[in-house]
C-alpha cells in the first residue's frame, strides 16, 4: 500500500508526481512494493484524477480516500479494509513523500518478517540510526488493532501501545526515514547521488 492522500502544501505540488531516479516518487513506490507484493493499492484524496494515469500506468489499484482532511490514519485505514477486501491478511506499507526505499531494504524486512511467529511479531519496521522508518509490514493481528481503533488516534500512538509486538530491523538505507516535504528538501535530494540499489 502507498499512501498518497496528503495535499502537499508545503511543496506547492503534488510530492507524488515529483521526479526521482527517472521516476515519479509515486511510480517508484509502487514498483518497489510490486517487486516484493501481490499487488499495490494507492490510498488518494483530493488528488486522485492528478494520480489516476500513473497508478493505473503502474498497474496497481486506487481507493480513494474521501475525506483525507481526516489525516494519515484514515488513509492507512481505508488501505487496510481494500487489502483484507482483497483476500490478504499482510500488508506492506509505504508513504509517497519520499525517494522509495531500496529494493534490498524491502526484501530485508519482508525476510525478517517472513521469520517471525505471529505470536510474538505483529509488525516489522525498518530503522535507519535508530529512527522508525518506511516501508513497514504488518500482519493480520496488528492490521485488526488499526481497524479497531479509535478513528481519531494515530498509527503512531497504537504502535506505542504494542511496542512489545513490533520487530524493529536496522537498516543501512536513509530512504527509509526521509520526509521530502519542502522545495528546498527536494531540490537538496536531486543535488546528492542517486542510488538504485
């Protein structure tokens, strides 16, 4: 799942459309997930006629978020009922505010993950200098915590409340903590070397 529902204010577009390593942040989300997942859904807002071509481009799926002044944890949410809708019980999630992560990150955490007993590991999440990042895994009984919810809470605080539950995977991989949210943090970011693996 990306979630791609934000309004960019601070940037003045659309981050998902920006270009990145010959790409749109959006398109190299969804072929980094589809590189290791069943298949991709986008979570959009008020932007989904500005996504549409490059999501259906891309092969993956849209679910629209039709209040996305609701936040991030309305958008996560939505994105989880269309995966279990779907008939998965795990789901791969990732923000579009950002470079994508490289594929051996994901394919780390997917192992890491793929390791673990549902009994003790509801969630993997990769860090990078002891900072939480993106893409995180989560399984089915941590995908059920978000969906029970109080929908005015955040994913941040249910994460907090099952910490004992969620396997934290060092990472070598900056991607995974970045936040491009301003011009001058994206005009930063296409100044330094690109990598693609």
């Amino acid at each position: 799942m990306v979630l791609a529902a934000g309004a960019s204010t601070r940037m003045g577009q659309d981050k998902a459309l920006l270009p990145y390593a010959g790409h749109t942040f959006l398109a190299g989300a969804i072929r980094l997930l589809q590189n290791e997942c069943d298949f991709v859904v986008v979570v959009t807002g008020r932007n989904t006629e500005l996504l549409k071509p490059v999501i259906y481009e891309n092969s993956a799926y849209l679910a629209q978020n039709p209040q996305p002044e609701l936040g991030q944890f309305s958008s996560l949410r939505l994105g989880l009922q269309a995966v279990l809708e779907r008939g998965r019980d795990t789901a791969c999630v990732t923000l579009v505010d950002r470079p994508p992560a490289l594929p051996s990150t994901l394919l780390r955490a997917k192992e890491r993950f793929l390791e673990t007993s549902p009994d003790t590991t509801w969630a993997v999440v990769p860090q990078f200098n002891s900072k939480h990042g993106h893409p995180v895994i989560f399984a089915r009984e941590m995908i059920e915590v978000f969906l029970r919810a109080d929908p005015a809470s955040s994913a941040r605080d249910i994460e907090h409340q099952y910490q004992n539950r969620i396997e934290y995977v060092d990472i070598d991989d900056p991607r995974v903590i970045m936040n491009i949210n301003t011009p001058e943090d994206y005009s930063a970011l296409t100044r330094a070397p690109q990598t693609t693996e």
